[in-house]
C-alpha cells in the first residue's frame, strides 16, 4: 500500500469512519476514472480541489458531477477572489499531487468547505491519497471529520 494510501486509512479508522480504502489497477484520477471503476454516478465522487483565497490555501470538497464557479464560490464563503491552486501550490498544502488529493494527511492544515450537493449521495468516494485509489464515507462523517464547512460550489441552475 502506498504510504499516502496507508495515512488516509490509518486516519480514518482512527476516527472511527466505517469506510473502507480500495486501491485499483487503473487510475481514478478523475471523477469519471473513479465512478467507472466503482460502477457509481459520478456525483458520488468528491473531487478534492485546492484554491488560494485572499489569505491562503482552502480545500473543497465538489461532487464530480458539478464544476465549480470560482467567483461564486468567493462570494459564498466570503472572499473577494479564488484560483485554482498550481500543482506545486497543491503539494505544498496537501504533500499530494493533483488527482490524487484526499482530505486527509494534508501536510498543512487549510480551511475545508464541502458541496451540500453531495448530501443526495449515501455513499460518497474521494481519494485516498494516490491516482489509483479512493475511500468511502458518508456526507455526515466528511463534514464531521474535516470540520468541513458546508456550501454551495456554483448557483442553482433551474431545468
């Protein structure tokens, strides 16, 4: 098991997360990787972004189904500006590389916010740590175990 994949496991039973960790022989490392080899909708996949703020780095939490609205989302969570982090910046802050980003084992601890869409999910998948793996939880453990700060990632779009 890979050492990151390794972390994100020992954390999560520390916790006392009922999820378990699976690593695959092909990549996850995009939301629709990820709901292809778990044979899930790709709304259940938690991609993990990181954005610099106005003072500094925050994690999100999105469901793999929704992009999210930079401007939207500063105004949601009260900065006046996001970007996406570069992957060096996501290194820095997680000790992770892109695609394989899991909330936890972060290297630094930053603000983490959640996309409430994710509540329409009973299981949700994020990564564990590597291109190749991923773990399950629910909605209520993430929020929970990442004191993870609830909101809304782009506006409501009417059908």
């Amino acid at each position: 098991m890979h050492p990151s994949v390794r972390k994100t496991a020992e954390i999560i039973e520390s916790l006392g997360m009922l999820g378990k960790v699976i690593e695959f022989d092909r990549t996850t490392k995009t939301a629709r990787d990820a709901a292809e080899a778990l044979g899930c909708d790709v709304g259940a996949i938690a991609n993990s972004l990181v954005f610099m703020a106005d003072d500094g780095a925050i994690l999100v939490l999105t469901s793999g189904a929704h992009r999210v609205d930079e401007k939207f989302l500063a105004e949601e969570i009260g900065f006046s500006s996001l970007r996406r982090a570069t992957p060096a910046e996501v290194r820095l802050h997680t000790g992770q590389v892109v695609g394989g980003v899991s909330p936890f084992g972060r290297v630094k601890e930053i603000p983490v916010y959640i996309d409430v869409s994710l509540k329409d999910h009973p299981t949700i998948w994020s990564s564990a740590g590597t291109d190749n793996s991923v773990f399950s939880a629910s909605y209520h453990e993430l929020v929970e175990a990442l004191a993870a700060i609830e909101t809304r990632v782009a506006p409501l779009v009417e059908p």
